[in-house]
C-alpha cells in the first residue's frame, strides 16, 4: 500500500485506526474538510460490533431530553455534553434519515432503525463514504509508532509503516474482542505517557457468592426471571432501584436490569469485596397481600404448589426462593413472605470485560484538550469507547461513539488548517 508524502499532496492527510461508529463518523466529518481520509482496521471488514448491536434491535439513541441524557454519562457528563451538542439523539436520527434510514421510538424511550437492523444502514454509511473518497484497508493491526514516529501496522503483506499529518484512534473498549477491539491499545499509549483509566466491565453481568448449586445451573441457567426488581443500597451510599427483567446464568445473573445496575455493583464489589442486592419477585404486590397469601390455609397442598396457584410463583422465581433460603425460612410463612419482597443475593465478581457488552475506563479526558487531541501526542486525536466515559444500555453508547467521532474529526481536521 502506498500513501503519498505530504510533498506531493495538495490536501493534508489523516489516517483513522479503528471502523467502528467512531472511527466512521470521524471519517465522514475529515473527508467534508476535504482531508485525504485512509481508515485501517485490523479485522476483514469494518462496524463487527456495531452488526452485532443490531442483532437483538439496533438501538441507535433515546429520546430522552438532552439533559437527562447527559446525566447517564454519570461523572463525564460535563465531559460528554458539548460532544452531545454536537450530535444528540435528534441529530443521529436525522443523520440516519440522510442514509435513508428512518427511526421509531419503542414504547421505552429508545430509537431504532425501522427494520431494527444495522445492516442496512452500515451499507449505506460506507457506500457514501466510499464515494465521498475514504479509503478503506482491512486487516491492517496497528501495532504502535516506530522510533521516527511512524506508525506501524502490521498488514496482509506483512509490517508497514506511515506518516500521515494526523492521526485518529478510534479503537473501542475491550468487550468482545473477536470482533476487534481488544484493548492493546492501552500499553501503546501508555508507554507514550498517555493517562488511561484502567478498562473495566460495564454493562455486564456478575457472579453470586458461591456460585449456584449444580441443581439450580443445570436448571435455570439461561432462563428469564421478569417482572422482577432490584433494591441496592450500597455501603459507600450507592442506591439503585428497578423494576425489569433479568437472566439466569451459570454462576449468577445477567441482562437488562443487571446492566443497568452493574456500574454502581461494580464499583461496590471494587470497594468493599462484595454487593449484596435485594430481589423483589413479585414487584407489582405490595407486601401485606404476599403475606396474606402465603400464610392462608392450604390445606394437603405442598408449599411450592400453594405458591403457585396464590401467587403466581414458579420456574426461576421458585427456584431462587428454594436456592437463597435456608428450609427453615422457607417454611416459615412470615420469613418466606418478607424474602418474596426482599430476597438478598450477594455479588462478588464482575463476568470479564471480554464478556460485557461496553467498556468503563479508557483515556482520560485529562490527557486529551478539547478537540480530543492527545496533550502527549499533538496531532494523535482519541473517539469512541476507548475514552473514559461509561453509559448504561438505551442507545447512549452509539450516540456517544458517534459524538466523540464527530467532534474528534472536526478537531481533527482544525488542526490541519493550522
Ligand atoms: C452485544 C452488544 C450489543 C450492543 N448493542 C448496542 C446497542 O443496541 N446500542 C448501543 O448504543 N450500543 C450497543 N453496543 C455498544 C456499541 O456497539 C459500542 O459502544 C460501539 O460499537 C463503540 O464504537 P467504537 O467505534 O468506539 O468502537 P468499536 O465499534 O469497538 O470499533 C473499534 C474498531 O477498532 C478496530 N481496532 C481495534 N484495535 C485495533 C488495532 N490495533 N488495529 C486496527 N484496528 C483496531 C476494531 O477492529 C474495530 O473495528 C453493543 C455492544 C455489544 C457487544
């Protein structure tokens, strides 16, 4: 592959590591300057995770207010609000109207694709890429910057370097990292004298104290507990508290209301060693009504049949009752009615990042100016996940990979105008 030098261009280059959403939307803005734009990416073609997102219902953005979406970005709000000026939900929807792709809002809040695909859209976004110019080179893993400062890649014909005049990382967190992103960035940075937050799991599940009984994995792993809400109070003064669904897993729990809780779990099992949540599996019955119900006569029934015909419990619910309480409990129907309400399940270990669905931890905005340029490395800009910003799931993580994109590529190209 060969890269024109600097001398025999008229337009200044820029070379952006990394094809996610980030890296794109950093594309897409450089390319409008009329920067020579070249996007390397280590895997055989571009947006792995971002396909993957659109699995299950690509949820691009919400349509929350832009305050209250702000406020999900936690400690880097301040951080994350004027790239969400930039490009905010409103924004992204219309900016995926201009692909062709138009948006709904789901009953939650959250906007999606018409179809629920990304396929469709990546396909469009790249076509018009493609055509404005950007030039794509797949498996090319970059490998750091050699001793003169070029950067070094190692591709299909083996190692090359280069110099552009600036360059944009944009390679994601660590999760997944069969898709791509594996996190090597972190020591290459480093080693530069780049401050980075130790990269964490977030948006992940957790393993119970103990793990489950071979009797309750071998039954239950895999299966959805809903409605079902969590109550956290937490020794360090964190509190969380919803109703929602979550799963079963080999040695704990996962899913939608886990990750929504996980940053303050996470966080409180890093300080004290353990989180101990509380499980409310009958979230719509206030309390009198599941004591009533459990201490009135049954009669021949068995206790687990009883709370079945009365009050609707049974599968996985049954089970963590029978799994979590001692048979004294159990069969005690005052205890047994207060843990229905109020079941404490202790957490001790976050799954691996490798397993979680986003990244805490990454450059910190510190290291960076406001253009998203590296105080260390002039001319090296930072996108996407592999900043130190964290979000829970609702289509935050999109948006702000695509921000943080946009304004790094904007920053991007202002410093090539000098
Ligand atoms: C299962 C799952 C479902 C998700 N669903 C949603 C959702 O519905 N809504 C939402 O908002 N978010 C969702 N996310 C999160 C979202 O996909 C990410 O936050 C987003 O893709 C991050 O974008 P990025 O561009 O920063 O990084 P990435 O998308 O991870 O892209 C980084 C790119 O850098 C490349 N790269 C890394 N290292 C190197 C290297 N050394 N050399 C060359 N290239 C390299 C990788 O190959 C990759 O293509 C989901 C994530 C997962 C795992």
């Amino acid at each position: 592959m060969t890269n024109a030098s600097p001398s025999t261009r008229t337009a200044p280059s820029a070379a952006i590591i990394g094809g996610g959403p980030a890296g794109l939307m950093a594309a897409e803005v450089l390319r409008a300057w009329g920067v020579e734009v070249d996007v390397y990416d280590a895997m055989a073609s571009v947006g792995r995770k971002f396909l993957l997102a659109g699995k299950g219902g690509l949820n691009l953005t919400h349509s929350e207010g832009f305050e209250p979406f702000v406020g999900r970005f936690a400690e880097r709000s301040a951080q994350l609000e004027p790239l969400l000026r930039g490009f905010d939900g409103p924004m992204l929807r219309e900016w995926a109207e201009g692909l062709g792709i138009s948006t709904f809002v789901g009953t939650s809040g959250r906007v999606f694709p018409t179809d629920l695909k990304a396929a469709p859209l990546l396909r469009a976004w790249l076509h018009r890429l493609r055509e404005s110019g950007v030039r794509f080179h797949m498996r090319h893993r970059w490998l750091g910057w050699d001793e003169a400062g070029a950067l070094r890649f190692a591709g299909p014909e083996g190692e090359i370097t280069l110099q552009p005049d600036a360059t944009l990382l944009a390679l994601g967190g660590a999760s997944w990292p069969q898709l791509g992103s594996n996190g090597a960035w972190v020591e290459l940075l480093q080693s530069r004298g780049v401050d980075i937050a130790p990269l964490r799991a977030a948006n992940c599940g957790f393993d119970v104290a103990s793990g489950w009984t071979p009797h309750f994995a071998e039954r239950f792993a895999g299966q959805p507990v809903k409605p079902v809400a969590i109550h956290f109070e937490g020794q360090g003064g964190r509190r969380f508290d919803r109703k929602g669904e979550f799963v079963a897993t080999a040695g704990g729990i996962e899913g939608s209301l886990v990750y929504a809780a996980s940053a303050l779990i996470r966080e409180e099992i890093a300080e004290f060693g353990s989180a101990t949540i509380h499980l409310d599996l009958l979230p719509d019955r206030d309390a009198a009504f599941v004591a009533a119900e459990v201490a009135r006569p049954r009669g021949p029934r068995s206790l687990s049949t009883h709370l079945k015909s009365r009050l609707g419990l049974e599968g996985l619910k049954a089970g963590l009752l029978h799994e979590l309480l001692s048979k004294a409990d159990y069969n005690d129907p005052a205890r047994l009615a207060a843990a229905i309400k109020r079941l404490p399940l202790t957490l001790v270990k976050a799954r691996p990042v490798a397993e979680a669905i986003s990244t805490a931890g990454g450059v910190r905005f510190e290291a960076l100016d406001d253009r998203l340029m590296l105080k260390a490395m002039p001319g090296v800009f930072c996108a996407g996940e592999m900043l130190d910003w964290e979000a829970p799931t609702g289509g935050y993580l999109l948006t702000a990979s695509m921000a943080s994109g946009r304004a790094a590529g904007a920053g991007a190209a202002a410093y090539l105008r000098g």
